[in-house]
C-alpha cells in the first residue's frame, strides 16, 4: 500500500508557517513527511530558507509522522556532522526519520568558498561520505582522508538500529549507482516511461528499501489561479541538469527564467484545478510500483491545498489502495 505524505519546501514557506502546516497534515490524512535543506531558495519570490534540523527536531515532536530529508553532505556539510544529525533524530524518535542523501547544487553549496566540482567528482565525494556515515552511525571511531576528511570522530549519542539512507537520483544512471549503497531510492516526478526506467535500473542492480517520488502539483479552485501560482513559485524550478545543479543564486535562475510559460512549468508541475485529476495522477505514481509519495503543493499557502486535499484526494487514493 503505497503512503502519501506532504512535503514541506523551506524555500518556500516560513519555518513557524510551515510548522503549522505539518501538523495540519496531519489531521487532515497525510501518513507522512518529507523536508528539503536548502541554504538558498531557488527564487527571490520564494523567500525563505530556514535551517532544516531545527526545524525537523520540532515537527517530530509536534506530530506523530514520520519524516524524510534530501541533504548534499560533503561540501556545506561535513559527513561527520550529518552523522551526528541523523543519530541523534533517531535516538529521540526511533523508526521516524530517514534521510536521503545526494550530490547537492551549487546553490546551496558554494557559500563554503570552495570550488564546485565536476559531477563525477561530487559523486565520489558523496560515496565517501555514505562511507563515513554509516561507519559513525554503527559506532565505530572513524578517520578518512579522501575528498572528504575525517580525524578519529565517533557519533555517542545514536539509536539502536540506524535510521535508512536512501539514494537521490534523476537519472537512470544515477539510480543505478545507488543501488550499490542505499536502503531506498528517491526521484521527483517525471515522465511514466522514465521512472520506469529508474525503477528497474535500481532494483535490477540489486536495490533495496523503499521507493520514494516527490510528486510536485499546483492547486485552486480555478484554472487560471492554479496556472498562476505554478508559474510564479515553480518556473526557476523547470531546468533539466546540468543547469539546476550549476547555476549559483536565486538571481540567476530568476533571470533565466523570465520568459518560461506555463506550458513547460506543466512538464515539471501537476497542474490542474480538478481535485479529482489530481487523485488520477497520483494514482497513476502508485502503480509505477512507489511506496511513498510526498506531495508538494508549490503554492506558498499550504491550509487550502491541505484542507482539499485531505478532503477529497486522500480518501479517493486510500480507498484505491
């Protein structure tokens, strides 16, 4: 039975806000959550971009779901201190959080000062730091030095069985890849043939764990009001790679972005005032064999979205299921 959680985008929605908005997740039917950590939005008209650990410490005492976050160690991260992290989540709320782990963009990474690397080079950097990671969250005492370098860290405070790492991926290759080392296998949405693709690159490589998709979607009463919000948070969003990973400011996605229309901001964004389109399409992600699927509403005010959707979308793919 696949589990639908909510997504909470802090580049988007303020952490007091967006603290709100899990809770009323929630009640409304949401079964779980998922967070981004990001250091800069991808937008000026986005915002925001609070400190994901606080704020997930916070959420996790304030409701009873379970929690996921997408984090980049390795460069505005150190393995050690993700490690750290993700221990002492567990430890207060054992079998509740997981983390899912890639390569970064330079958005958010480039504020260290050191250079942004090739895409290979990011990838062998985050291999080591899974490495590193899991060795700390087991207990052991860990020195490395490779693209990352660690001297004799130790986690203390951890759970009793590690929470999972889970591989980020966008293309089938990447996908593949992590099959080598991840508990589950996370991607956003994307064509149907695609995921295909990435799904049984991972599990024929001999992957594990769970599935996971963020599932992004616009909603309003009306049309136009959808189309509207779609394209004011989410156009700077739409670029394939390398672009989303290289591109450094919310400046300049905003200015590539300028002249996008809604048309390719729908290739990227569930965009539809019909409640029940939206149901279809999620529905059509489940059975594409995905076990969880958070959904991101990409407007800024979440209590709409959440109240529809808790209303009439929810219990339409639950009886499905």
């Amino acid at each position: 039975m696949t589990v639908y959680g909510w997504h909470a985008s802090h580049e988007q929605v303020a952490p007091s806000a967006l603290l709100e908005a899990a809770v009323r997740a929630q009640e409304v039917g949401f079964d779980a959550a998922m967070s981004s950590d990001h250091f800069s939005p991808w937008s000026e008209r986005q915002g925001q971009s609070a400190f994901a650990w606080s704020w997930l410490g916070a959420a996790l005492q304030a409701t009873s779901l379970p929690f996921g976050v997408v984090n980049a160690p390795g460069q505005r991260y150190h393995p050690a201190i993700i490690a750290q992290a993700i221990g002492t989540l567990g430890a207060m709320f054992p079998g509740r959080f997981w983390a899912a782990l890639g390569t970064g963009e330079a958005s958010n990474e480039h504020i260290t000062g050191d250079d942004w690397p090739r895409k290979d080079v990011r990838s062998a950097r985050l291999r080591e730091c899974v490495d590193v990671i899991r060795a700390l969250l087991r207990g052991e005492e860990v020195s490395h030095d490779g693209l990352v370098r660690v001297d004799r860290a130790r986690v203390w405070t951890r759970p009793p069985e590690p929470p999972p790492l889970v591989g980020a991926a966008v293309s089938v290759a990447t996908a593949r890849w992590c099959a080598e080392w991840a508990d589950g296998l996370i991607t956003v949405n994307a064509p149907h043939e695609r995921l295909r693709e990435m799904v049984d690159a991972y599990r024929s490589a001999g992957g594990r764990g769970r599935l996971h998709l963020q599932v992004h979607v616009s909603w309003a009463p009306e049309e136009s009001a959808a189309e509207a919000i779609a394209l004011d948070q989410w156009r700077s969003n739409v670029f394939p790679p390398p672009a989303c990973w290289d591109i450094d400011s919310a400046e300049t996605f905003d200015a590539v972005s300028t002249h996008v229309p809604i048309e390719q901001v729908r290739q990227s964004v569930q965009v539809s005032s019909d409640l029940g389109r939206h149901a279809a399409l999620l529905q059509e992600f489940a059975d594409l064999g995905f076990e969880e699927i958070a959904i991101h509403h990409v407007g800024q005010d979440q209590s709409a979205f959440l109240d529809a959707f808790g209303a009439k979308v929810l219990p339409q793919l639950k009886a499905a299921a």
